[in-house]
C-alpha cells in the first residue's frame, strides 16, 4: 500500500495498523538517517515536536493533511524516541502531550497465547484499562478482544470521542488490540469505536473488562484504579483458606442492595456502600448470619433486573458507590465475622447495544444461531462457551471478585439453563449436540473447569449453583464425575416446604409427604435450604401472606417453617424481610418496611430468626453434618393424622445430638410421647411458640425428663406437651 493511500486510511478511520503511519519512523534525508515523525491532530492549527527532554528547541511540523496530519523529520532518536507534542487549537488554546505512537507494544507474546489459548488466568491485568507508567510517562494502557473489526479506537473525554484520534494497533490473530495512551488522568470516561468489516457505519462499545462504569442511564466505562484499598481481613483470609466451611455453620441473609433500607428524606435514593458497611453489616450481625449474599452488584443497566442482566463483569454497580467504597464494605463484613457471597451470572448477557451483543460486528460472546444463542425467557444472549476466549472472560470474572474483592463464595445463576441445550424451548427449537443429546457439553466444561480453578486457587471458597433439575452430581467433585460445586440450592424442598404450608391445617395429614420427601434425597447433593426472592414476586405473596388462617395463626405458620428449615440437614438462607414478616411483595424500586418491626408480632418474628441463628451456630448437631446420614435420624415420621414429626440431629460425636419435634397444626398435644436414645433432663433449647416471639406460650417449662420407657425403637422417651403450630429444639444435660 502506498503511503498516500495509508493516509487516507488513517483519516478515514479505517487503517487497522496506525503505526505504520503515526509516530517516529526511520527515514534517510539527503543522505542521511533521520527521525520522521507524524501525528494526526485534527484540532491543531500549528503544531511542534519538542524533541529529548524539557527545554529543546521546538521543531515545527507541517501541515501534510486538511484534516489535521503533521510531520517533523529531526536527527536519529534511537531506539526508544523521546519527545512531545505542543498544539494550538482553533481556540488558540496551547498544551503538550506525549504522543501515544511513540511506544511499543506492551502485552507480551507469550500473553497473547496464553489468551488465544483461553488459560489467561489473570487476563483482568492485561485486558481494560490500567494505569500504567512508560519510561517514567504516566498514562493509561488499553487492551480490548475484537478480533473481526476492521479498526479499534479508543474516544473519550480525552479527546473528544473522536475515533480518529486514537486508532489501537491490532496483535494479529489473537484479535486483540492496545494502545497506550500517555496523560490520561484516573476517572476519565471512555469506549471502543470499532469500525466492523461488513458496513461503514462504527459503533461504541463499553468495556468488557473495565473495573467501573457510569451510573445508568449513562454506559461509559472509567479509568479506574482498583489497587489502593488496604485490607484489614487478613485474619479472616488466612482462617477461611483452614477450615471447612461445609462442615461450619451457614446461615444466609439474601440481601438485594437497592432496596434494603432506602432513605424516604432524600428521595427514597439507595444506601450507599459506605452507609450498608454502616447499617446492613451491623444488623446482619446482631441477627447472627454466618454469611451476606448479594443480588448481583456487578454493573447491570436496568433496575428491574435487579443485576441478572450483566454488562459490567469487572465492575461493582455505581449505584452505590465507587470500587474502593464496596471493598471497604466487604473488608468491614470480614472484620465483623461475616462472609460475602455474590450472586454471580455467566448463563446469559442482555442485548443492550453498548454491551457485548455483537460487540464487534459478530457474534463475538454467543452463537450466532437463534437456536443456540438467543435465551427465550429472559430475551437475552447466551454464551459461546465453546470459545476459550469466551470461557478465560467468563473464569476471569470469577477469579477476579475472589482475587480482589475478596469475596468468599460466588453463587452461580441458572446453571440449569446452561447444562440443557432444549431450555425452555420446544421440540424443533434446539440443536443436539455432537451426540444427539440436550446436554450442553461445552456448558459442562466451562463449569468443571470454573470449580476446578477457584478450588485451587482460593482454599475455603465456595461455589454454590441454583439448579433446578435432577442433574446428578452437581455438588460432587469433578474427579468423581461431579460438575464439582461446593453446594447446591435445594428448590425442590422450598416447592415442597411453600405447598404444605399453603394448606389448611386440617388438610395437612393429606400431605405428610411433602414434610418427608426431602430426607430421601437430602443426602444425594450438599444442598442449601432456600427461601429466597424468587418466592416473594410476580404475584407469588410474601411468605407470610402464603401462610393459612388468622394473623396470630400465620405467624405462627411461618415461625414453625423457619424452625423446620433450621432443623433440616442443610445449610439455611432467608431471603431480605422475611426474617420480621413483610406482608406485601417485595419490590425492588422501594425500601423494606422496616417500620414493621416497631409491632409486635412482627418484632417476635425477629427475635426468633435472630435465636434461630444463634442456635444454629452454637449446635454442632444443627450444622456439622449436613450432608450425612450419619448426622440424621427419624424418631417419628409416620403421624400424618396429627400433622407432627420428630427427629434427630447428630454431630460427628454421635453422643451430640439436638431432638426437633414439629407439631403443624393448631392443636397443642399433650403428653405427646417420643423414643429417645439416653436418659436425662432434656432441656428446652427453643420453642417457637414462646411468647418471647408472639406465641401462646405453650411448652414443657424449659424441659423435660426421659422416662425409661421404650418407644419408637429407642430405650427412652420423653412426653411432651406440642405448642400449636410450634417446632421445639430439645437437648439433653
């Protein structure tokens, strides 16, 4: 190609390599070596090269272009070029600035097939925009994946979005492009200009790997700086990389940020991260919650969303602050004994045009066939996990939260709509796979691989799927043919669980068997036991408008469900406003109301939660053994005609053990008998139906002697007298 036609390339916008044309080239001139050097500045009238270090003599260039390319040619430079730029505008303004052409290549070759090869593990350094320092010249480095466009540039705040003024140099077939651009401050807003190969017409995109964003309405990424905050969370972090955290206690608290507590004197606007390290950490606290999980906070540009809908997934939402102020926030759940789980989305992406729907003219993130990368119930795009690029993007973004946000596990989002290929679709609408089956094998793989890497790497992390089918195996480890999951949320039980206490009391010995259906496969997987915002919307009711009868009656309800959960095996999360029994839905555009709890019973509903909690910690039984038999055992399961249960649950010192017993009707039964395994006092641990809580304080007066009578199999028994609609926690001493 000509030099002419390079130019004309250049200012159209169009050349894939500028650095042919930009920047210092060797030259000869009469005879002689010489430094040519050009630079398109289509804002300047006049332009010098100031050429070494500050106070040589500027050299003028000349105008080459009416768009506004200058060149100089000066003695030899060398190898590495050192010079600026002074440029008068048409405002007859004048600055000086380095000149981005002037440097070379800074991702490494063996980077780049790291990358190609989708093992970049830690491709968030290299890809985005970091700041970086070149020969002691400040600025920013940018690397972007977009390997069919014909021409990348970066615009910005910088330099007036223009994409003609900083075109990238493309790495050849790895697809990627850099550019390091020198002077540009920390907080500068920016985007990719990519010109696609198949029309004229260039577009913006976000960045896929930028570390914040603006807050939506608005879709620039920000130069962002991620790497001041200091960690107080060391003794957290090195105890969390020790222990096991299946066989500790776990009790959840899902918490939706926007719409936890919102502030109605200022507009009802969102807390921010610094006021949630404030309110929400304290209080999460004081309720006794092992663990925080947040709805996702990755940026995401639609509330109704609520995050699901991701395109920022290197960055925390700007909603509620800046990257630093939610680090601050989870060092500060750290420092208060409280881990922080995000929920996290690699199922599918939204269509939003600044985000990676066809982000370079292709479709570069998913499949380019309807029938494999459209998603029909949530209109978005599906990934490609088939494309190692697209799997390092996707493992990169969970390595990254681990790396440095600190985060202590990742909850992946429908996971069942990433292992089925037929999807929430009919026959005729899906593509096998190379087999003939509906499993997505690349799916599977990218999953396996996601466990297999974080379990490496962060010692005590846990990976938790929503998977809402039989898919066997979820849970268990790779090597054994598992997807290798930490834990596995269990909606079978919660489906089971919301239907039984639906039903009139008097109909419940209809239904015994949704009680006991659970504990014939409560082992198969390491569930957790969820009651979270997806039974709380669309019309679904709050949990305690679900509950049958009276408001004495309903509380009571949802008393004896919470106790229920808290003695099955598995870990426990609760959803935002049940643990105070909101009666309306939630929403995410308003706060929870929290003026609830200045009422009782409301008010005994907390306090309840907040025992529950406490007793769940405290009682290796109600925790150690979650996922064994062995840490299980029916006293009584058979009394459908009275709606009650009794069992056991056993720590791994099998003489540790907790007596749950469950009567779901509004009758109290008295000298109700059930089989234990030792004599003794049994002491009366809790009782959901004290008056502490709202109940009618019925009970056994803190506890009750075995008798030796055998029953139910076992040498001893207790006779008890069951609260109405209750659970009790027995032990003996």
């Amino acid at each position: 190609m000509r030099p002419s036609e390079d130019i004309e390339r250049l200012i159209r916008a169009e050349h894939w390599d500028p650095f042919c044309v930009l920047g210092p080239h060797t030259v000869t001139a009469n005879g002689k070596r010489a430094t040519l050097v050009r630079a398109f500045l289509p804002e300047a009238v006049e332009a010098y090269l100031l050429p070494g270090d500050q106070g040589t003599r500027p050299v003028p260039m000349t105008s080459m272009h009416a768009e506004g390319l200058f060149e100089a040619t000066v003695p030899p430079m060398g190898e590495k070029p050192r010079y600026r730029l002074r440029v008068t505008d048409r405002r007859g303004g004048v600055t000086e600035r380095h000149d981005p052409y002037a440097y070379p290549p800074l991702l490494s070759d063996f980077d780049l097939h790291l990358f190609g090869e989708g093992r970049l593990h830690r491709a968030y350094e290299i890809l985005g925009a970091h700041l970086h320092t070149v020969d002691d010249v400040a600025g920013v480095r940018f690397a972007v994946w977009a390997p069919n466009a014909l021409r990348v540039s970066v615009v910005g705040d910088f330099n007036g979005w223009d994409g003609r003024r900083h075109p990238m140099r493309s790495r050849g077939a790895t697809g990627l492009w850099e550019l390091f651009i020198p002077d540009i401050p920390e907080g500068s807003n920016y985007k990719y200009e990519i010109r696609p190969r198949d029309h004229d017409v260039p577009f913006l995109k976000a960045d896929p790997y930028a570390f914040a964003a603006e807050l939506r309405p608005k879709t620039a990424s920000i130069v962002r700086d991620i790497s001041r905050h200091r960690w107080g969370d060391q003794h957290w972090m090195a105890a969390r990389a020790n222990r096991d955290p299946l066989s500790g206690p776990l009790s959840i608290y899902e918490v939706h940020l926007g719409s936890w507590m919102r502030v109605p004197e200022e507009g009802s606007r969102w807390l921010t991260y610094r006021e949630l390290t404030e309110r929400l950490i304290p209080y999460a606290k004081d309720m006794g919650y092992t663990h925080l999980e947040l709805m996702p906070v990755t940026e995401h540009p639609f509330d109704g969303s609520w995050g699901y809908q991701t395109t920022g997934y290197y960055a925390p939402t700007s909603r509620y602050g800046s990257p630093e102020e939610f680090m601050a926030f989870v060092d500060a759940a750290h420092q208060a004994g409280i881990g922080v789980i995000m929920d996290w989305a690699p199922a599918h992406f939204p269509d939003d045009p600044h985000g990676l729907d066809r982000f370079d003219g292709t479709h570069l993130y998913d499949h380019q066939d309807p029938f494999q990368g459209f998603h029909p119930d949530w209109h978005s795009r599906i990934f490609n996990y088939g494309r190692p690029e697209v799997r390092a993007f996707l493992l990169n973004s969970a390595l990254f939260w681990l790396d440095r946000y600190h985060i202590d596990a990742l909850r992946v989002d429908a996971v069942a709509s990433m292992l089925y290929l037929d999807y929430a679709r009919k026959p005729g609408e899906w593509i096998p796979n190379r087999f003939g089956g509906n499993e997505n094998l690349e799916a599977i793989e990218f999953l396996t691989e996601f466990n297999i890497v974080i379990h490496r790497e962060y010692p005590g992390v846990l990976t938790i799927a929503e998977e809402s089918t039989a898919w066997p195996g979820v849970s268990r480890p790779t090597y054994a043919g598992g997807l290798g999951f930490s834990l596995k949320w269990n909606l079978g039980w919660m489906h089971d669980m919301l239907d039984y206490f639906g039903h009139e009391p008097v109909h419940r010995k209809y239904h015994q068997h949704h009680i006991t259906f659970g504990l014939l496969y409560a082992f198969t997987e390491n569930f957790v036991l969820v009651l979270s915002h997806d039974e709380v919307v669309h019309r679904k009711k709050a949990l305690l408008d679900k509950m049958p009868g009276d408001t004495w009656q309903r509380f009571a309800n949802l008393r004896a469900l919470y106790g229920y959960l808290y003695g099955h095996p598995g870990k426990k999360m609760l959803f935002m406003g049940g643990e105070f029994g909101q009666w309306s839905e939630w929403s995410h555009d308003d706060s929870l109301p929290w003026h609830l709890c200045q009422h009782e019973p409301h008010l005994g509903l907390q306090r309840y939660v907040r025992d529950l909690n406490r007793l769940h910690r405290n009682e290796p039984a109600l925790h150690q053994a979650d996922f064994d038999w062995t840490g299980f055992q029916w006293i009584d399961y058979n009394d459908g005609e009275q709606s009650a249960i009794a069992f056991m649950r056993k720590a791994r010192d099998q003489a540790n053990f907790v007596v749950c017993v469950c009567n779901f009707t509004p009758v109290p039964r008295h000298g109700y008998r059930i089989g234990v395994p030792a004599p003794g006092w049994y002491r009366e641990l809790l009782n959901s139906d004290a008056a502490f809580y709202g109940g009618s304080n019925v009970g056994n007066w803190g506890g009750v002697q075995a008798e030796p009578t055998p029953w139910h199999g076992l040498p001893y028994s207790l006779s008890l007298t069951l609260p109405p609609l209750a659970v009790l926690f027995l032990k003996p001493s």
